[in-house]
C-alpha cells in the first residue's frame, strides 16, 4: 500500500494549527424548508375534504411528519454541541508532524460538492465513535479538495485514486520506529466499521494487487450500486415510470429505449474521461473525478438544469418536446430523445457520487493508457444502465410494475422534491466556492 507522498513546497511546520469549522447550518435551513414544502404539498394532494377519511389521516400524518422533520433540521440555534470532534486542517507538514511524534492520525479527503462524502461523514457523530477516537487520541485532519488543489490531487494519487472520498488512519507508533502502513477505509463508511479498524488496527477489508480484468470488475459493479445512491435516486424512479408508461407496447420498442438509454450513459462517461485524459496528456493538468464540480461557472448551470427539470416535474410548465432537438422531425421521435437524455443525466448527477468499489477503478483509470481508460468507464457506464436494459429486454417484467394511472402523476411531481434539494445543497458548494 502507498504511503503518501509528502509536498517539499509545504516543508513549513505550522506551531499553531489550523481548526476546521464546517458551516452546514444554511444547507439545513435549506433542506428544511424543502421538507416544509413537501409537507406541504402531500397535505395539498390528499389531505383535503375530497379525499376519504383513512386517506386524509394518511396525509395528516406524512404532512406532520415532514414538517417536523423539516423544522428539527433547519431550525437555527447558536448554541455548539459540545459532543462533537474537532478537525484540523489537513497539510502534508502537519501530517508529518504528527506521524514523526507517533500520533494516531485520521485524515478525511473530502469535498462539499461529493456527496458520497457528506453521507460518510455521519459516522463521526456516533457517541461510540466519538468515544474511541478520543480514547486512542486520534487526531482528525481533513484535507477539503472543494476548490483546485495540486497537493491534495497528489496524495489522493498516491493512494492510487482519483477522487474523493478517500479515509486514510495511521495507529499511533513509537516515535523512535516507522510508522505502520496507513490504513485506507472502505469507500462507503458506517459505524462498525470504523470501530472495527481503530479497535483492531487492521483493515477492516484486505487490499490486494488487483488486475486489470478485477478492476473492470469493481467498475461495473461500482456503477450499478450508483444506481442506489441519493444523487442519482430522481433519476431512477422517473426511468422507472417510463417503463410502466411504455407497458404493452411493441417489445422492440421498449428494448430500443432501452439501449439509447445506455447510449445516453455510455457516451457522456466517454466525453467525461476524454476530457479528462486530454487535459492530463495535451496540457500537462492533473484532474481527478468530479474536476468539473470545482469549477463554479459548471456548478451554477447543473443547479440552474436541474432547477428547471425539477419545476417541470412539479408541473409548473411543461419543457417542449422540440427542445431535446431541432426541428419537427426530431420533436416526432421525443420519446427516444428522452430516453437519450435520461441517460446523460443520471451520468451528471452521478459524478458527485462514489459508490464502493469505484475509488479503486477510477484511480487506476485515470493513470492508465486510453483504450483501458475508456474499458473502465465503460464498464462504469454498463453497470449504471445495466437494471434498466435488463428491464427493457425483459418486458415481462415490465407488466408486474404498478398499471399506469393517477398515482403516476403524483410520483412524477414528489420527484421534484429530491432534485430541490440537490439544488440546494449545489447552491450551497457555490457559495462555499465563491466565498
């Protein structure tokens, strides 16, 4: 396993070192009136006088609910909870610092725009974690790759990856020997696993050599587990719903959709990690996954889409059919254009995401050659369109979905909901970025 590799530019060692303090507290005020007004809107659909008594108490009860929910998050307080770690600022010389003196040293690379990173860091709020790391004195170090940063992109390289999340824990050592190898976490975090790796000291999975037909292995089954992320979530129900739409009809049809989806997906990760290795090869830049999320102009237009997707689902107004094309001819053929875009768009919503798996593969993939570059994202690509082409080549399936009818409707508008909220928290990452 690598060990990092430590910046000769940052070889000053900081005497007082720098604490991190998050600011979440706008992002949940945000999150929370988007809870409020999905409270709001259940209770608009089905609490009213017109619906039948048991449905009503339903909706009381899932408005209530939601409101609370949103209120418990949002609402705003200045006291600090007391309970909580402290983090310092990850630099390559304070992390020296600390190994030289036999420290235990936990170090988070993350990002506000990773989402993947956000849902890990939950753990550190359990009272049992809490509890160990300051029984071992671990110190926690977080290195923030929100913005450009050529020091943090190298030590993520010299783990052999190509994107955040990445948790790395050194156990504490005599300063008079070497450190221990550094420890890498698995991608996706819980509480009994890092229990498991400080109370053991040992990977909590064993790393191995892995070949390249392995990791062509890891990057299909990387993509299809993206499919159960929260960013690409949206997506997948409203595909879902257009399987149910194109129930009884013509069999070659469905099957077509079916694979200008997987088209849809299979070029955008083609296009992402061309850009990639030109940039890398043609103009000497070091990029890593999810590099266009650090560029604030990017951001802005992926919130101001997904804005516009969202009102369109809760029905605002309806996005032309001659918008996914040009001229009447195309507008006639929407439905394929559709599914075309569909796949483009759970490939956007799903770089911020990390699923297992997908650390190891990216990492080797942005380090390999092209044509083995692109096998990977390929392979990537194939594991996130893999359930629904199964679904479309396979239209029995289909007929035991929900018939179509009113309650698809109402689907498509709650949709709306989770992709508010991925505007809100993108909203947030630029404002994090510009300020």
């Amino acid at each position: 396993m690598a060990a990092i590799a430590f910046s000769d530019t940052d070889s000053k060692v900081s005497t007082t070192p720098e604490v991190i303090t998050d600011d979440y507290s706008t992002l949940w005020v945000l999150l929370g009136l988007v809870l409020a007004s999905m409270a709001t809107w259940v209770y608009g659909r089905w609490g009213g006088l017109g619906m039948s008594s048991p449905t009503r108490r339903k909706a009381w009860f899932v408005s209530f609910s939601l409101l609370a929910s949103g209120v418990w998050l949002g609402y705003p307080t200045d006291e600090e909870d007391l309970n909580t770690l402290q983090w310092e600022k990850w630099t390559p010389a304070r992390e020296r610092e600390l190994l030289e003196a036999g420290k235990a040293v936990y170090v988070d690379y993350t990002a506000k725009w990773c989402w993947s990173c956000q849902v890990n860091k939950r753990v550190f709020y359990y009272e049992d974690v809490i509890r160990k790391i300051r029984e071992l004195d671990i110190v926690l170090l977080k290195a923030d790759w929100t913005d450009k940063n050529a020091v943090i992109l190298n030590a993520l390289q010299s783990y052999e990856r190509g994107g955040v999340p990445l948790n790395i824990y050194h156990k504490a050592h005599d300063p008079d020997t070497l450190p221990s190898p550094p420890i890498l976490m698995p991608e996706a975090l819980t509480e009994a696993m890092v229990l498991d790796v400080l109370e053991t000291g040992k990977p909590y999975l064993e790393p191995g050599e892995q070949g390249f037909v392995a990791i062509l292995g890891f990057a299909f089954l990387g993509g299809l587990i993206l499919n159960l992320m929260p960013c690409v979530f949206p997506v997948l129900g409203l595909k879902i719903m257009g399987f149910v739409k194109q129930a009884g009809e013509d069999r070659k049809k469905i099957a077509r959709h079916g694979f200008i989806f997987t088209a849809g997906v299979l070029i955008s990760f083609w296009l992402l990690v061309g850009v990639l290795l030109w940039l890398r090869n043609t103009m000497k830049q070091e990029l890593g996954w999810g590099f266009q999320l650090q560029e604030p102009g990017f951001v802005f237009v992926l919130a101001l889409v997904l804005l516009i997707f969202a009102l369109s689902l809760s029905g605002v107004f309806e996005i032309g059919l001659s918008l996914t094309g040009t001229g009447s001819k195309l507008a006639g053929q929407s439905g394929y254009a559709g599914s075309f875009f569909s796949g483009v768009l759970a490939v956007v919503v799903a770089t911020p995401c990390m699923a297992p798996f997908l650390g190891v593969a990216v990492g080797a993939a942005l380090a390999m050659a092209w044509l083995p570059a692109i096998a990977v994202f390929t392979c990537v690509g194939l594991g996130l369109a893999f359930p629904y082409l199964l679904l479309s080549l396979m239209p029995n399936w289909i007929s035991r979905l929900p018939k179509p009818g009113a309650w698809m409707e109402s689907f498509k508008q709650g949709m709306a909901f989770p992709i508010y909220a991925t505007v809100v928290w993108l909203v947030w990452n630029l404002s994090a970025q510009l300020g």
